[in-house]
C-alpha cells in the first residue's frame, strides 16, 4: 500500500462522481488504516511540505486513531522516535490547520497515556512536552502549547486510548499531580503574552484543569489571589474574553463546593467568586429588558447586550445559586442575593434562559422541605425557612404561569417549533410542581387561579374570553396536582364545576380533560367525602362530549379512564350513561365501518376507544359482587355480536387475505380487519373486570369463537401478538378458576405454537405455570404441555443463527423456563427437557439482542443457584448433574468469550452472575472449567497475572457459602474485560482462541 495508493483513494472519496467509487475507495481506506504501513505512511505524508490540507487532516486523524488503538503494534523501544516525531509534526503545524493541530495533540495525548512517567524524565510528560516545545520558536510552540494544555486534562481517564484499567486510573493521578504545573504555565504564558485571543485559550485550559482537581488539592486562600481567577473575572468584561471566563469561574465554582456548602479551605475563593459573580445582575436586567423589547417588536436605541453574554450570566446565577443551595436554604440574609438574581433568570423572555434557573428552585425547595442535605433541620427551623422563602416562590409562580399561554400566532408555526414550546411548558410545569412544595396546595391554587379571575372580570365588563389565558390557568393547575390542595377544598371544587361551560375551544377542552384525568384520585377522596354529588354527572357530560372533537378525544378518553379508575363507586350510579356510551363506541375506532353500525364517534382512533372500555369495565369492577356478573355480561355481548358478524361475512371475490394472511382464510378482507380490534377489547373486558369466576366462565364461553378467530389469524404474526393477549390476560384475571380449561390449552397451545411458529403462545403458557405450577396434582399436565413447547422451540435454537434470527422465540422459551424453575421445577428437571434447554442456551448465549441474551443468562444463573437444589432435592441435583458436567467446558468458555468482547460490555454483569451460580453450586469442578476457559486467553490479550487475578476471585467464591465473593467476581471479570477490550488486536486474539472448535453456525 504506497502513498500514492492513499492519495489516490483519498481524492476519490472526496471527489469523484461516482457513489460506487467513493464507496469502494471508503472501504480501501479503511482497511488501510488498520494496517501497519499507515504508521510510516501517514508519517510520510505529514511531513511533506506540498501535500494537500485534506490529505493531511486525513493522516492525522489515522496517525492519532493509530496512537490510540494500535500503539501495541510498534516494536519495543519505538515510543521515543514517536514521540519525537509527534513533537516535530505538531511544531510545523504550530501556525497551520488548527483542525490537524488538534488531531496531532489528540496523539501526543493518547502517547503520554501509553508512555509510564519514567519513560519521560524526571519532571514526567508535561514538563518534557514543555522542554520540548520551548526550544522552538515562540510563534509556532505557542499555538502548540495551549492546545496541549487543554487536550491533556480532555484525554485524562479517556477510554480511547487502548491502556490497561490500572494505567487510565494512574494516568488520572499523574494529570492530578501536574495541575500546578500546569496551572503556572498558563500564568507564565499570560504574563508574557498579551491580547484576547491568547486569554481566552489560557482560561479555556484553565477550567480544563480544574475539572480534574477537587478542593483537597487546591489551597483556597492562594487561588483567591492566583493571576488566573483575575484573568477569569476580569475577563467576565470583555465581549471577547466573556464565554472562556464563564467557563473558568463556573469550574471555580465547583471545586469550591460540597454538598450545597462551601468548603471551609475555599472560603476565601467564595468571596471573591460570589460578589463578582452577583454584580452581573443589572447588567442581566438590562439585557432582559431589552430581550422583552425585542420581542415587542420596540426599539428604545440602546445597546444590545448579546444573548449568548445573557445566558453566559444566568448560567454563572445558577451555578453560584446550585454550588450553594444548602446555605443559601438556611435563609441567612447574606446568601439571599442568589435568589433575587434568579428570579429574574425566571423572568426572562427567553424560554431556554429562563429554564435554567428551574435546577436551581428544584434543590432549594427540596431542601425545604425534606432532609435533603448535609445536616437536615429541624421541623421549626424548617419552617421558619420555608416562611423566609414564601415570598420567593410566590413571585416564581407569578413569573412563570404567564409562560405557558398558547401565542396568537400558535396556528402559524412549524412542528418543530410548537414542540419546542410543548416541551418548555412541560420545564415550567416542574418547576411549579417544586413551588407548590413550598408554598403547599391552597396557595398555589389561588395564585395559578387568578388569571382565570381577571378572565371572568373581563367577561362580565363585555369583553371577549381571552381562552389562551385561561387554559395556561388550567395546565398549571394540572401540573401541581401532586401537591393538590385538601380533600374538598372549595376553590378547586369550584374549578371544576365551571370546566363543563367553558367554550368549545379545542385547546381548552383538551386541557380541561387532562385536568380531570390529572385530579381523579383527589376527586374520588373528595367523592368519599360525600363533596362531588353533583359535580360527577356534569364531568361525565363534560368527557362525552369531548369525545367527539378531534381535538379532544385523546384527553377525554384518558380522563374517561382515569376518573373511573380512581371513582369507580361514585361512577357506579352512571353506569346506564356509560354503557350507553359502551354500545355507541363498539363501532368507533379501528371497526369504525364494522357490522356494529355507523358511529358517532368518528374523532376515536382505536387507543381511544380501548381506554373508554378500560374505563367502563373499572366501573364494572367497583360494583358489588352479584352485580358484577351481569356488568361482565353486558360489556362482553357486543363485542360477541361483532366477532360473530365478522366471521359470517363471505369470503372476498380474490379469495386472498391482506396483510400476509393464509389465502385459504375463510375471513374477508374487512372481517379481518375488524376481529382483532375487537378482541383487544375484549382483553381489555377480561383484564380489568376483576371477577375470577366470571371470566373464568365468560373464556370458556367464548373459548370456540376465540379459537377460531387464532385460527384464521396463523398467517399474520402482528394479529397472532394481539391475539395471543386475550387468553394471557384471562388466565390472569381468572386464576386457578380457570382450571377446566387446562386440557384443552395443554392440546391446543403446542398445535398454535407448531403452526405459527409464533413466540406469544410460550408467554400464554408461562402464564398457565405460574397459576397452576403450586398445583401437585396438576404437575403431570403441566410437564406435558412444557415437554411439548420446549421441544417444538429448541428445534428452533440449534445454532447462533437460529436464535439471532429468531430472538423472540428464544427470550420467550427461557423465560418460559425460568418461570417453570420459579413455580414448577420438577418440570424443567427432567432427563429430556433439561438437556434440550442447555443445548439451545449454548447455541444462542452469545446472542446480540439484549432480551433473548438476558433471558437465557437468566435461566442459567437460577438454574445453578443453590436454593433450587435445597428445594428441590437430591433428584434435582442429579438431573442438573447429568445434564451440566458434559456441556459446562463449552458453555463456560462461551460466557467467558461473552464477557470479553463477544458480548456488548453491559453484559458482563450477567455473565459474571452465571459464572457465581455456577461455582457456588459446582465447586472445585466449576474452578476447573473456569481455569481451563481463561488460560486459553493469550498473554496478548492479558498476561498471567491479569488471568490470575479472577481465578482468585473466583476461588474465594466457590470455597464460601455466602454472597461475599460476587461483587469481587464482578469486578475481576469487569476488569478483564475492559482490558482484553481495550483494542481490535487484543479482542480478536481472545475470542478467536476462547472459540477456537466451537461451531457457533451451522457448516455451509
């Protein structure tokens, strides 16, 4: 692979014409870099005068992911002519690309991780780097300099260069170590050299560096007077220095603080950082103003303060203000100002500013009003704050209700924009959710009411209803219902008495539902208390309604859901209403055009519909024992009715069905459409009518008409998934009263499963072991349908591939195990099923879909815990025996090879737990197989004693009886793994030994 070669790639990716080409020439290049001809190559080309800018931002990029992942590729003693070649490249673009720049320090970083300090001299790297740069001319080392004394502090515990865990963790102690090193070399350069641009570079390394110290290694009295915190706060004056200084005093800020206090030793950095910080605000109310001028469209002549400067302070306001909460919520007068500063942040026009003040007001107000923080109060000295800061907060709420009224020009603007306002009322929501914490439910009401007030007033003098104030009233008060006034409370009561005659708005409707929906379980208290007699009827009307606006549907159906959840027997009297409602939304939604009739109800789409029967069917679930019988009844005929018409329709002229089904269905395209809505309704009936006889009774009957619909609906794997449903839910409504349909879905399950393949027919039958798995007597059956499942499902999973293209059959077959293990062991542990489940979970442990892969690590590490063998006795440990010794050397080398690379990192974990079932309940012969898996890993990917170190811990847990050794197993193996990780080199030696004979695929 010569230069030219590169070059000639390199222009084809960025310039020919010919997608093909450029795709082609990508894939080239990308081998190429992973090659070892890219270290000279990229060397050659950089240090060529006449290569081109995108050729050497290209090789620098490739020379720095070079450094990175492949510095074990280099023969040994080759870091020090790297080094100094780095230097000298980042020398000669000292005053060049500053993008090329920023890739070669990015190297020199990543070479300071892979270099130990010895290798560097006495003062380590970065007095070397320093030396280095320093015997260079000044115009071209300076440039070089700042860089590197921003990226070194960036890079510090990075996991981008391939180092070993204990070198990252030594790396972050050495750069620690280094701050005032470094610290007086920005002072040095800021002494020597003078201008802005050259200031902002110091301070932006500046707050680099403190991002890695902590108070422990800084003397506060000496930074209070260090030239470079009055470089950062002189530099809060300057529109050039202001952005950099912000950052500066912010890491001040931070490293000043402990827990919403100021650490004792900062304390003389704190006054000077606070009352320079807090002499901003006129500053920032002048910038408001003019924001609020602005956007009136006004122009008063005076200078614009820039709005990034604006939010630069408000962002110094809330970090003073969050740094400090714990004092600042003692309420002593000197920590006040920080409250006042953000108060007007709050006012600001500008809904991103102004949200920025909102963490702030969440930390005081849960200071006052729980334990939260270092020394909680008392209950007294609580109050006394909480009396302190009622002003505060009241303004606050003043402040922000005004910030959720729809815009005039609402209909006019893009999607993207209204989702922005959606998501900044939702901001302001939380933020009046925390005041009325403080300020307590009563108080909050009046305040958030009396813009409603004023709207009332203007009507009654003859003017319009102003509708967007209005419903900004009623969507705070929606979102502070958590913090909801007393039960009974006469002002709410009257909120919600006037919601049914506000004006047909669709916005306002809307709200006016959510309203309802958000207050339910408040409303159902005050009900109790005999204070919603006449109120209910009317919100019921109210509800109806809106569900015949588009508009409104949405809310009213979810407010119809809520308020007979939480008020099911103050909405029994109501019942005739709402099943009246029941019968006239049957042919709404997706059956809007069924057998069941026109429907009014032409605003519904199906989830809406879905949440009026859940609604109706909770009513039914409040009514007394013998009534609700008949109410079960009631709710199950029309849908009955509307199965039955859809299966008695004729057949399609084209005799085909859509969406995939089998052609030789008898159901005609409509028909389809329509039956499986109709059965999500009737899972819905099922599920939450909570009444095990009659659903158990009420299955039964439908069990034919239901059996038939599965039938016709095999051929479509979205309708089988909704389908599967109805029976899942039933059987858990009902419980073990369905026993007498155990028969007839222990023969019918399997025969579903077998035809469709389908992995929602396991779920059903996890549900059938966990209500009848206590039962001994019906065991055998159980054992039957689980044999037959198993079976038919590990036929599936005979290879990696079967279970990566079929994930949901193996996540639900070893849940379905495992829920077998939970209730019904003696099930699982049989000499033909058990060994069927091992073999399936070896085939597919090294899955990449995350539930089929937890699933079956799972039912590993409960397979292996001890209590199973406690409770199931020695015959178990037998089976597990027999079936475990001639597959575990396999199995363990694969977890192994999981844990290392195969598996994405998060699972190591999960891995880590099998492996302590597996020793805790195996022993010394665990340790065995675990030795022989880890000796297989090559000293390239980690040497003896990296493998040692988890076979100690190891040892530790199989000699004890106790949960002890886990977290060391987990850490060891962590360990490991990030190690053997740590680059392609190393990762691909490790899995191709740990596999080595394993056929993971079947043979071509």
């Amino acid at each position: 692979m010569s230069r030219q070669n590169v070059l000639d790639a390199l222009h084809a990716l960025n310039h020919h014409p010919d997608s093909n080409v450029k795709k082609q020439a990508s894939t080239w290049l990308e081998h190429w870099q992973i090659s070892l001809d890219a270290w000279s190559v990229s060397d050659s080309i950089l240090h060529d005068a006449s290569s081109s800018l995108e050729a050497q931002y290209f090789c620098a990029q490739t020379f720095r992911t070079k450094v990175q992942r492949d510095f074990e590729e280099l023969p040994e003693g080759a870091a020090a002519s790297l080094r100094d070649s780095l230097v000298e490249l980042l020398l000669r673009f000292g005053n060049g690309s500053p993008p090329v720049r920023t890739q070669l320090c990015l190297a020199v970083a990543a070479l300071v991780a892979h270099m130990p300090p010895h290798q560097w001299g006495p003062g380590g790297s970065l007095q070397w780097l320093v030396q280095r740069l320093s015997s260079d001319s000044q115009a071209a080392a300076l440039p070089c300099l700042l860089e590197l004394l921003t990226i070194l502090p960036q890079e510090a515990g990075s996991y981008r260069p391939a180092v070993r865990p204990e070198r990252r963790r030594q790396l972050i102690q050495e750069m620690e170590a280094a701050i005032p090193t470094a610290l007086q070399l920005l002072t040095t350069v800021l002494q020597q050299h003078t201008g802005p641009d050259v200031a902002v570079r110091v301070l932006v390394a500046f707050s680099e560096w403190l991002k890695l110290a902590s108070s422990r290694s800084l003397d506060g009295a000496a930074l209070a007077q260090h030239p470079l915190v009055t470089a950062a706060l002189e530099g809060l004056n300057s529109e050039r220095t202001f952005d950099g200084a912000v950052d500066a005093i912010v890491e001040l800020v931070y490293v000043t603080s402990s827990g919403g206090q100021p650490e004792e030793k900062m304390l003389p950095l704190v006054a000077r950082l606070v009352p320079a910080v807090m002499q901003l605000l006129p500053r920032f109310m002048r910038a408001s103003q003019q924001a609020a001028a602005q956007a009136h469209a006004a122009d008063d002549g005076s200078e614009e303060e820039d709005e990034e400067t604006a939010k630069g302070m408000a962002r110094l306001f809330a970090e003073v203000g969050e740094a400090f909460c714990g004092l600042i919520a003692t309420g002593s007068q000197e920590a006040l100002q920080p409250v006042e500063a953000l108060l007007a942040v709050a006012a600001h026009p500008d809904d991103e500013l102004a949200a920025m003040s909102f963490n702030f007001w969440h930390r005081l107000a849960r200071h006052l009003t729980s334990s939260f923080g270092a020394e909680p109060a008392s209950a007294e000295e609580l109050r006394r704050r909480v009396a302190v800061f009622t002003p505060a907060f009241e303004q606050l709420v003043a402040r922000l209700r005004g910030r959720v009224r729809y815009p005039a020009d609402w209909d006019a603007w893009e999607e993207d924009d209204r989702d922005d306002f959606r998501r900044a009322r939702q901001d302001v929501g939380d933020a009046l959710l925390d005041a009325a914490g403080v300020l307590g439910g009563e108080r909050t009401l009046q305040l958030l009411t009396e813009p409603l007030a004023a709207v009332g007033a203007q009507v009654a003098s003859g003017g319009a209803f102003d509708w967007a104030t209005a419903e900004a009233a009623l969507y705070c008060v929606r979102t502070t219902h958590s913090n909801a006034p007393e039960v009974g409370n006469a002002l709410l009561l009257q909120l919600f008495g006037s919601l049914p005659q506000l004006p047909a708005v669709p916005q306002l409707q809307y709200t006016g539902a959510m309203l309802v929906a958000a207050y339910a379980d408040w409303l159902a208290k005050t009900a109790a208390a005999g204070g919603t007699a006449d109120l209910m009827p009317q919100l019921l009307q109210m509800l109806t309604t809106g569900l015949l606006d588009k508009e409104a549907a949405k809310a009213a159906a979810l407010a119809l859901r809520h308020l007979c959840d939480a008020c099911g027997a103050a909405m029994a009297p109501h019942l005739d209403v709402l099943m009246s409602l029941y019968q006239r939304i049957q042919s709404a939604g997706e059956a809007s055009t069924s057998t069941a009739g026109p429907s009014t109800h032409t605003a519904l789409e199906e989830t809406d519909v879905q949440q009026v029967v859940e609604a109706v069917a909770l009513v039914v679930s409040a009514l007394p024992a013998e009534q609700r019988k008949a109410g079960l009844e009631a709710l199950l005929s029309p849908i009955v009715v509307a199965l039955q018409a859809c299966l008695q329709q004729p057949p399609p002229a084209n005799g085909h069905v859509a969406d995939g089904h089998a052609a030789h269905s008898n159901i005609p395209v409509n028909g389809i459409d329509h039956a499986t809505p109709l059965v999500d309704r009737m899972t819905i009936v099922f599920r939450y009518v909570s009444d095990p006889e009659g659903v158990a009774k009420a299955l039964q009957q439908v069990w034919p008409l239901l059996q038939t619909v599965i039938e016709h609906f095999r051929g479509s794997t979205r309708a089988t998934e909704r389908l599967s449903r109805c029976p899942r839910y039933a059987l858990r409504t009902a419980g073990k009263a369905a026993a007498g349909l155990l028969p007839t879905l222990t023969e019918t399950l399997p025969r579903w499963f077998e035809a469709t393949r389908h992995s929602s027919f396991l779920y059903v039958a996890s549900e059938l072991i966990k209500v009848f798995g206590s039962n001994p007597d019906l065991a055998p059956e159980l054992g039957r349908l689980f044999e037959r499942l198993v079976g038919l499902a590990c036929e599936q999973l005979r290879s990696l591939k079967d279970v990566s293209d079929d994930p949901d059959i193996a996540d639900d077959t070893f849940l379905l195990a495992g829920r077998g293990l939970s209730y019904c062991p003696a099930i699982v542990l049989t000499p033909v099923t058990l060994p069927r489940l091992l073999d399936a979970a070896t085939a597919g442990i090294l899955v990449q879909h995350r539930d089929a892969c937890c699933s079956i690590l799972t039912f590993l590490t409960r397979l292996f815990e001890p209590q199973l063998l406690l409770h199931c006795g020695p015959t178990a440990a037998t089976q597990i025996t027999a079936a475990v010794v001639p597959r575990a050397p396999v199995l363990v080398r694969l977890l192994l090879a999981g844990a290392v690379g195969a598996l994405p990192s998060p699972r190591c974990g999960d891995v880590s737990d099998v492996l302590v079932a597996l020793l805790k309940a195996t022993h010394d012969q665990g340790l065995q197989w675990l030795k022989a898996a880890v000796d297989v890993i090559p000293d390239e990917s980690a040497t003896a004693a990296d493998r040692e170190q988890l076979l100690s811990a190891a040892v530790a847990v199989s000699q004890s009886n106790n949960a002890a050794g886990v977290r060391p197993v987990g850490h060891a193996m962590e360990e490991l793994s990030e190690l053997v990780r740590r680059n392609r080199r190393s990762l691909e030696a490790a899995q191709r030994t740990l596999l080595a004979g394993i056929q993971l695929y079947p043979a071509p």
